[in-house]
C-alpha cells in the first residue's frame, strides 16, 4: 500500500485498477452531451467526494464562524437565508480533469474530461459575514472544514481548505445554500458549501461545518499536500488555484455502444461545446479536423450571464466521408491556451490538453439531431 504521501503510486498499465473503478463509480462526471445545457442540471453535474456523503439536519445544523475574531458567530440555516442573497452563476472543474491522459496515471479518480459543470449557485455572500464577524488584524488565511472524515496519505482528517484573506472575502465568494433553485443536494454539498467562482473543485468546501480565520498559513492535508503540481517526491510544488481554460465538445453524431466512437453523416454538420477559464474571460476558441495539425476559429456565443459561466462556442463542419480526429482548444483573455499535450505531475493535476474526438463519416450516416423519420 501507499507510503504517507499524497499519491497512492501510479498505475502500470492502461486497465483500471479496482480502487479506480470504485471511485469512478461513486464520482461520476457529466455526460458530454450535457454541455448544450446553459446550467447543467442537478444529476449531470460532476461529483467528487473524497470519503463519504454525510447525512445532516438541516434543522440543528449550525455554522460556526470563530478563529482570529472579534465576535464568533453561530448561524443556523434560517440565519444564513435572512442574510444578503445573491445567485451566481459558475462553471465547476475538478483539478483532476484530464488525469486519465497522463501517463504513468496517478492512482485516484480516473477523470477523462467530463469532470466538470455549471450551476446557478444561491447563498449569501462570505465579505460581509466576516466584516460582521471582524477579522483580527493578524488574519492570514480562513479555513474552511467541511463534516465528512476519512483517512488520506495515512492522516485523518476532514475534508479542509484555505484561502488567503483578500481571496476569502472577494466579491464573488458565496456560501451556497441552493443549486438551480434547489436546496443543496446531499452530494452537492447540504446544507452549506463553499463557492469560489473561478477556482478548481476542491476550493468549494462542501458540508461546510466551520469558518475559521487564522494567524498562520493552514497546514491541513488538502492544502499542503493535496492539489499541488509536483514533478517528483522531493518537489513541494505548485499550489493549485484557479482553472485553467478548457474547451469542450459536443461529440457529434451518434456513438458506438462500448468504444463509444462517432459515426456522423455526411454534409453539414453543427459542432458545438462550451468553453471556460479561471484566469480571465474566453477570448477564442479553435477547431481542428486533422489532430491539432490545422485550425480554424470557432464563432463565440454572446458572453455569458456571469463572468464565471462557461461561454457557448458552434463552428460549421463540412464533413466528407473518411476518419477524422476533431480537436478544440480555448485561449483566454490573459492568453492563456490549451496546450496540445498534457504536462505530466505526481498527482495528474491540471492536464488540459485538447480534447480529440474520433469521428467516422459515412454516406449512410446518422440522420441530424432531432429530425423526425420520413413517413
Ligand atoms: N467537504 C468536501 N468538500 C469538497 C470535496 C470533498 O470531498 N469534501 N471535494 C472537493 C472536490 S475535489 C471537488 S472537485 C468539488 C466537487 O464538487 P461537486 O461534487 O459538487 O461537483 O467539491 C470539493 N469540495
Ligand atoms: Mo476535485
């Protein structure tokens, strides 16, 4: 078994190992075809769990806000809908995605590229909770705890993270009550999470138990040892923090049942997808025909609602008959840009290397989407 590191070793070969198979069933992404959603909806959203779901009584559940200030507080649910609401909407990534496609693989959730989502989060915002609160001058961080236990890199722990003072009382940080106007679903999080638009996953804190300001940098699991870029045992590494951009496609046409590759008709053909960053806004998004030899722009969707949404994205495919792989690729604002190959690291963080998308084009192919049988 694993030394007390933050990996748990790598897979030696390209079948999933059982502990794999096991976290993709409880963790699963959303369904590429669910990027014509605007807001995914609940049930296609990704989810990662590290342990295990917790049950709460959204009735005597209270959130406990003390550390390095002024005055604690004690909220209950009711409390924290009295408060200041706002909605925004915000694209989710884990920082896994696209871990599947490095290799060797580290031995975690085996993300493909579907570990990703947008929801119309609702709650009140966290700045004026602490301002209330009074943040002590020697704050550094806030540390936020979430309820579920479990046992990583041989340390028990909850599920815990940080973010630097400036970070933790942003305008856009929320602590989440509703998702598409629903109460938090059990595995989203209820009652309470965390939301940090523009960061990967593991920022928003789920089953948020405790707020809790801090003199020095939190030294927890998650935050020191998890989520970091590391090149080899003796690297420290890079923190993860914001999402780096990703465009996603739509696969067109229809799948074959077990490899799931594409088979689409000849002619026109609509391809379409979803592109994000927690850098800076969407500035482009390319498509290529040939694996990434040649490219050609995508037409942008107006922006988005909120300027932490995914951006929508469409291109007109002539598609003549032969195999073709279909690549895209986002750039943002900050001009940042997929790279074509993933940057291999311990924990398989951060790969997002374009998608490729195999696709068959035949004569007798599939009739376009949503057409009706000829009578
Ligand atoms: N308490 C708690 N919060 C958590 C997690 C967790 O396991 N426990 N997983 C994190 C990770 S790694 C990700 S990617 C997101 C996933 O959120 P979702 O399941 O709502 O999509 O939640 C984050 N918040
Ligand atoms: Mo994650």
């Amino acid at each position: 078994m694993a030394d007390a590191d933050i990996t748990s070793g790598f897979a030696s070969s390209d079948e999933l190992t059982p502990e794999e198979l096991q976290l993709a069933t409880r963790n699963h992404g959303m369904p590429l075809e669910a990027l014509r959603y605007g807001i995914t909806p609940i049930g296609l959203h990704y989810l990662l769990i590290h342990y295990d779901i917790p049950v709460v009584d959204g009735d005597t559940w209270t959130l406990e806000v003390g550390g390095r200030v002024e005055r604690p507080l004690s909220l209950s649910l009711v409390d924290l809908h009295q408060r200041p609401q706002r909605t925004l909407l915000a694209t989710m990534e884990c920082a896994g995605n696209g871990r599947a496609g490095l290799a060797p693989r580290a031995l975690s959730q085996p993300w493909l590229l579907e570990a990703v989502g947008t929801g119309a989060w609702t709650g009140t915002p966290l700045g004026p909770l602490l301002a209330e609160a009074g943040l002590h001058r020697d704050a550094v961080e806030v540390v936020f705890r979430g309820l579920d236990r479990g046992i990583e890199g041989g340390i028990e722990q909850e599920f815990a993270r940080s973010l630097p003072v400036e970070e933790a009382i942003g305008d856009d940080v929320l602590l989440a009550y509703e998702l598409n106007g629903q109460p938090l679903p059990p595995q989203h999080g209820f009652p309470l999470r965390l939301l940090v638009p523009g960061w990967y996953g593991m920022t928003n804190v789920k089953w948020l138990t405790t707020v809790t300001a801090v003199a020095e940098p939190f030294a927890g699991f998650q935050q020191a040892r998890g989520y970091h870029l590391r090149r080899d045992e003796a690297d420290r590494g890079t923190p993860l923090s914001r999402m780096l951009p990703r465009a996603l496609m739509v696969p067109p046409g229809i799948p074959d049942f077990l490899s799931r590759r594409r088979a689409v008709g000849v002619g026109p053909c609509r391809l379409e997808g979803r592109a994000w960053s927690g850098h800076a806004p969407i500035s482009a998004v390319d498509v290529s025909t040939d694996g990434g030899s040649s490219w050609a722009p995508a037409e942008l969707d107006p922006s988005p609602p909120s300027r932490w949404a995914w951006r929508g994205w469409h291109w007109g495919w002539e598609a003549s008959p032969g195999e073709f792989e279909l690549c895209c690729r986002a750039r943002d604002e900050a001009g940042n840009q997929q790279p074509l190959d993933g940057v291999w690291n311990m924990g398989g963080y951060g790969n997002n290397s374009v998608q490729r998308v195999a696709v068959t084009v035949q004569d007798t192919g599939p009739r376009p989407q949503g057409r009706p049988e000829r009578a």
